[in-house]
C-alpha cells in the first residue's frame, strides 16, 4: 500500500473535489482517465465514471449501486475498483489483464452476485471471497485486490452487521497484535479476513462505521493502530476526551 500512497496527492484537493468524499476518507486516487479508458476493454468503462483525474471511494460506489440493481456489469464494477486501488506504472496493463481473464464476466458474475443483498451474512462474505481466491480467481487478482472488490460490492452504509472491508499488507501491519487478527501463516486467507471485519466491527460499535475503523489504519492508524512507541504517562486532556469518546 506504500506505493498506492504515492500516487495520491499529500495536499487536499479543492472543497468542490473533496465534496465528494466520504467521511473520514483520506485523499483520492489520481490518474488519467484517458489512458485508462483506452487500455481498458471498451464495455467495462463504467458509464458516467469521473473523467477529472481524480476517483473517490464514492465514485466506485455509484458504479455499485448500478451493478446492485442490474444497471452495470460486474466487469465494470472491478474496471472501477481497480482505477481507484491504482498504483505503479503498470497499473494499467495489470487492470486490462484482469479484465481479460473473465471477458464475460462469468466466474464474477458467480462470486459477487450473492451480494447483491441488502444485508450480508459473514457466512456469505466468507464464501464470496474463497470464491475470487479459488474457482472463480482472477489473473492478477490477489487478496488485496480482492478484498477492495468486495468492500465495494458488500458494504451497506448504516447496516449494524459485520460489514466487508479492505485489508492490505500495510493495513494488517497495523491492526493491534492482541487483536488476534493477521499472522504471517495466515496473511491473505479468509480466516484472516474474516476475523479482520469482526475486529473492525467491534471496534467500531454501534455508533460508528466499521469502514471508518480501516480509513484510520489506512491513514496510519492514529486511533485504532498498534502502538509503535510507548504511551506517554499522561495524555493531554483533550486527547484524552477524544479517545474516551469513541474508543
């Protein structure tokens, strides 16, 4: 994830741009749309995709919504997912090659569909991500990857069930080694995941977005990442307000 943090401008972009942002979303993925759009096969443009250079989370869940309701194709959901998950000079061509390996959506189309519900079990999150990992695996599409594909497809915003969420190398760094949750015998496995987004939504309560909870750690984990120094012997009050209140 180190090398998707540096195609990702450090500065905020204009308060027009950042409307479009969910909270707590750090900044957006910057690209070239019109080189994305030519290296891409040609039906998995997600219609009404931006063409400004910049892709937020919100803009790959507009695509969702289109694919809950049968308006567009899986195909195109992953076409969006991997333009925001975007990072390296290759990016481009690794994307067209995933998209090639399923030229009719098929093996995603088996994957995803079961979440196309309003609310999703674990049981169900678990097998849709065994399924991108086995029978219906992908060229290039690693466990990274395919936990921000079902990120994008799964997660109901307001729901109180475990939600499905993003889970990289450098995110798993940072969850708390107590949290029981990333070994390296179990990095990239479903066990890992699934105990990733029940930790993330115990963390996050009833109260709180369980994505929120990942957006920190993303961001470095200044409230729900492991501790890399000691505490100090006493914080200052307002720090303290503030941990006290969601923690």
């Amino acid at each position: 994830m180190i090398a998707s943090l540096l195609h990702r401008e450090s500065s905020n972009p204009p308060s027009s741009v950042r409307s479009r942002a969910l909270p707590g979303e750090g900044p957006p993925t910057r690209l070239d749309a019109g080189r994305w759009r030519a290296a891409l096969p040609e039906d998995t443009w997600p219609s009404g995709f931006p063409v400004d250079g910049l892709v937020w989370r919100r803009d790959v869940f507009a695509v969702a919504e289109r694919w809950q309701t049968g308006r567009a194709g899986s195909r195109q959901l992953l076409a969006a997912t991997l333009m925001w998950g975007a990072s390296g000079k290759s990016a481009r061509r690794r994307a067209a090659r995933t998209l090639a390996d399923d030229p009719y959506g098929a093996r995603l189309d088996r994957a995803l569909n079961p979440l196309r519900n309003e609310r999703n079990s674990i049981v169900r999150l678990r097998d849709a991500y065994i399924a991108l990992r086995t029978d219906c695996r992908l060229n290039g599409l690693d466990s990274d990857a395919a936990t921000r594909l079902l990120y994008f497809a799964g997660y109901r915003r307001g729901a109180l069930d475990v939600q499905p969420l993003i889970l990289d190398s450098e995110i798993a760094g940072r969850i708390p080694a107590e949290a029981g949750v990333t070994s390296g015998a179990n990095r990239g496995t479903s066990l890992e995941w699934v105990r990733w987004i029940c930790w993330a939504a115990a963390q996050a309560g009833e109260h709180c977005e369980p994505e929120l909870v990942e957006m920190d750690l993303a961001g470095g984990g200044l409230r729900y990442g492991a501790r890399t120094e000691p505490a100090p012997s006493r914080l200052p009050r307002q720090f303290r307000r503030r941990v006290g209140a969601g923690a």
